[in-house]
C-alpha cells in the first residue's frame, strides 16, 4: 500500500497569485500617476532672488519702524467700475519710491510701478484675486516700508 498522498493544486492557489499580481500592478499604476501629478506643480519660491532680498532685510524693518511713527499710512482704495487701484500718500513731497504688485498664487503675474505722486494704477488687464502690495518708499531722506493685501475683482 502506498500511502503518499495525492497532492492536486486546487483553482483558490491560482486565484491568490493572480490577486497579488493585480494588486501590485494597480499599486504601480498609481504610483506613477502620483508621481506624474507631483512634477507637474509648480514649487516656485516667494521671488527668484530670494537670498539676495534676505541680505537687505534690516533696511525693511527699519522702513516698517518709519512707517509706523507716521500719523496716516498710504491709502490704497481699488474702485471697482473702473478696475483702478488708487494709492494716496499724505504727503506727497520729495516722494518716490517702487511698489511691487505681488501675486501669491500666480507669480508669473508680480509686475512693478515707479513713482513719484500719488498714482493709479490700471488693473483691468491683470489677474482677479488677491494681491499684495509692498511699497517702498524715500521722503525727506528717510526710508518707509508698508504692506497691504487688496482683492481685485
């Protein structure tokens, strides 16, 4: 009498391999669709010389400071029937100074203004959302920083 048994691979065994072979391929697939989706975001920094603005950093704060002991800050008014931003300083003598127009969701969008005056500046043309200004600015021999966010329909 032979007592081996008789071993018979049953259809479950098969089903199990072709289970796991599925699932590593689904695994995979997804895999490089995540990584396809993450190269494709755009991870750009706040500006492209950011270690350069970093060096200069103290001459901002010192601006806040000025900023601050003034009586009145910069008043920036958009009016939406004409899509103008308008900015008003108090005091409009020996003025000048640069505001960047910065764009925190699209930075392709940042843009700059030289001024002299009070200005206005045309935003039909520019991307609807939220913008922020920073203004610098020299008056009398002393240096004013001062930022504001403004939404633009």
């Amino acid at each position: 009498m032979n007592s081996t048994p008789n071993i018979q691979h049953s259809a479950p065994n098969n089903m199990w391999a072709k289970g796991i072979v599925a699932a590593f391929i689904a695994f995979a697939a997804f895999i490089i669709v995540l990584v396809t989706i993450c190269m494709k975001q755009d991870i750009s920094l706040d500006s492209k010389e950011y270690y350069k603005e970093e060096l200069v950093y103290q001459k901002k704060i010192d601006g806040m400071g000025n900023t601050q002991q003034l009586k009145q800050t910069p008043k920036i008014q958009y009016v939406d029937k004409d899509q103008k931003l308008l900015i008003d300083f108090v005091n409009e003598n020996s003025l000048s100074g640069k505001i960047q127009f910065y764009k925190p969701d699209k930075s392709k969008e940042d843009f700059n203004v030289d001024f002299a005056k009070n200005l206005s500046v045309d935003m039909s043309k520019r991307a609807k959302g939220l913008w922020k200004l920073k203004i610098n600015w020299t008056q009398n021999g002393k240096d004013f920083y001062y930022e504001e966010p403004v939404f633009v329909n």
